[in-house]
C-alpha cells in the first residue's frame, strides 16, 4: 500500500520506517519539499521512502496518516489542503497536549477532541483516531510486550477503520482493536494521555499498554 | 478497622457490605442520621454495620471513604466538617462526572482534579484518590477477573496510602497498585473516566479492568 505520512518527527519516521519493512511504500510530508530531516530518513530507509510537501505526502497514500505535535496538526493540515486529503483515510495520530506549563501536560482541548475538529474541518476525509494511545516504538512492535494488549480505535467512517484495522494488523501484528465508535470516542483516548503520562514514573518504562481484562479472558 | 462510608448509593453499599465481609466494621453516613436506604442496609449487613449522619460516620471511621457522587462531594464533606475529618484518611472514590448532556458523561472540573480541590478544602485530610476507575462490584472483587489488574493511587501522604493499600489488599486481594504520586496524578485517574465509560461498548461489559503490560511482565 502507498502511504503518506504527515510530519517529520520521531512518530513519523519510526511509523514510515516499519510500514516499509513491512512491504508498502511511503512518502514522508513536510512543509518543505527539501527537508532535511526527511532526506536522511529516505537516505536511511532506501527504495520504499520518499520526501516531498504535505501535499505530496496526502496524495500519493492510499492512507495517510497525521504525525504532527497536536499544536500543529490543524495547521499543518490546512497546508496539506482538503483537496489533497477529499476521501482519502486520515489516522490521526496527534495529541492535542499542552506542556507549556511543564510535564505533565494538559489538554489544549475542551470538551471536544482534536480529532472531531479535524473530522469537523475536513468533512470530505475520513478520519480515524488510533494509536495515540501509545508510545511510538510500542506502536510499531506490539509483539515486544509480554502479553497481547488493546489499541482503542474509534471514527465516523466504519469502512475507513476496517481499512486501519487490516493495515495495523498486516504489518505490525495488532489484533486486540477496541472499537469505541464514532470520532466522538477520541474524547476518550485523548484523555488518556494524561493517565498515560503519569503512569511513565509508576510502570518506569514507555514501553508499555493498556490490556482491558474481563472475567472471561 | 473502623471504617466510615459517605454516601449510600450504590457504591458506599457495596464498599461497606465488602468490608464488613473483611471484617471491618463500617458507618455509613448520610445528610440525615435516620436515612431509610442506609437503614435497609444496617438491616441487611447484622452486627457489623451502622448509620448515623456523614460527621457521625467520620468520626468513626480510621479510614473514610468519600462515595459522594462527584457534584455532591464538596457539599457532602462540608456538611461532614473539617473537624471530623482532622487527620483522618479519606479515599475519594468520586469522580467529576456530568450526566447534564446524557452519556457519555464529560467532566465538570478543568485542569485541577475534584480530588485536588477536595485536598485544598480540607488541607487536614489525608486525601486518597483510590477506587474511582472501575466498577464497584469490580472494586470489591479483583479476583473475578481473569488476570490481576491494576488500580492506580496517589495522594500527598505517602503513609495514608500505604495504609490504603494494605486496607485494599487485607480486604479485597488488590496486589498491582500503580502510585501516580500526589493528589495531582488524579487529573489522570478522573480523565480515565472519559474513556472508561467509551470502553463500555466495545468490551461488551463493566466488569472489567486495565491491566497494564510491559516488555518483562
């Protein structure tokens, strides 16, 4: 599969580098054509990674997905253009998190999520909220923890999370979604952040998830 | 232990019921001293349970748990007194939902915690916030569940929630806590609920809890 990626951050690249080994090809956006971070990430990743614009990026993925810091991801999607992004799948990856008064941070939010805001600004995407919920190198590997562990996925469009669903599953193993329905539900794994980051000193690692427990399985 | 319980809905029923079971004796607390839902309760625990009004009850407990609904917590403890609850150990179980729009519920706090704000209403408090993440038949019997999970704790006083784990542990089988630090980490632990009552749906019950899962266990 093509896949675009929106920012060129630590998310980005690690997530671009994984869906190239696991087969499909990826084009990594920025607000520059020539970015030089982006350079050296297609340098390290070979023949499956490219670089160009925001734009470039949401045209050429079948799926694309939004890496940016949450401060800029509405911005940075502006830039990419609701042209480029019409009926494309949009994984919104982004957190709407404010550390401008230190760690832990706080929402910027309200009580509406950054992914209806997204969904409400580009209402020809279809946008799925997923693997927030996490750190970026557990989002690539779910095979290094010691039991297999949930990954909430929620958005309007249930085709479009099927679609996440099979790509998650494909190329990195996930098979535990908890599908929390419509984008709505990104109120809730957007706050979960900020159980997520207190829980970093308490559990000692960011290598870890979440595993809901019932009293059947 | 002595225990006092304020509140007598479901959760400061079951809680009480629970640690009688333990037991523990327990006073549930109440706006009036003759309250008719606490009385069935009395009626229906023997020997090990009383009532009396919500100063009555702290006054009786070692530990006193705060099973006020959040929008009432406040006034529930001011009508309690600060003297009464001078020094005591008091595990807030609330949480600041608003119903107002239906459900899910959203939060009715900010950034600052209910628990916080209970913390600086009653400075001479050793507030606890323990028990608000998960179901309150689930809170009483850890064991039903397939795996152990985990229940997150903080609270200024490092002591008070030594003796509310142990409490917990004696009482029910809790072993995994996860300390967050002080009152602050229920910022995390209330904006759980938001996603809590999302999982609702998609785990099919709300006998259920997070277990959280690293690379080593």
């Amino acid at each position: 599969m093509d896949i675009g990626i929106l920012g060129t951050g630590d998310v980005g690249k690690q997530l671009g580098r994984a869906f190239i080994a696991a087969g499909h090809r990826v084009r990594l956006g920025s607000r520059t054509a020539d970015h030089a971070g982006a350079a050296a990430w297609v340098a390290e990743v070979g023949a499956g990674g490219s670089q160009g614009t925001f734009t470039d990026a949401a045209a050429f993925g079948e799926v694309v997905l939004n890496c940016l810091p949450g401060q800029h991801a509405l911005a940075g999607l502006r830039a990419t253009g609701a042209d480029a992004l019409a009926g494309k799948v949009l994984v919104d990856v982004s957190n709407p998190l404010d550390f401008s008064q230190g760690f832990p941070p706080r929402l910027f939010t309200e009580d509406e999520s950054l992914a209806e805001q997204i969904q409400a600004a580009f209402p020809d995407t279809r946008v799925v909220k997923a693997l927030n919920t996490l750190a970026h190198d557990v989002m690539v590997a779910p095979g290094d923890l010691a039991q297999a562990t949930d990954i909430p996925i929620c958005g309007d469009d249930a085709e479009a999370k099927q679609v996440v669903q099979d790509l998650l599953r494909e190329s990195f193993g996930w098979e535990r979604f908890l599908d929390l329905g419509p984008i709505s539900g990104a109120r809730g794994t957007e706050a979960w952040l900020l159980l997520w980051t207190r829980l970093l000193g308490a559990v000692g690692t960011h290598r870890f998830n979440l595993r809901i427990v019932r009293e059947d399985a």
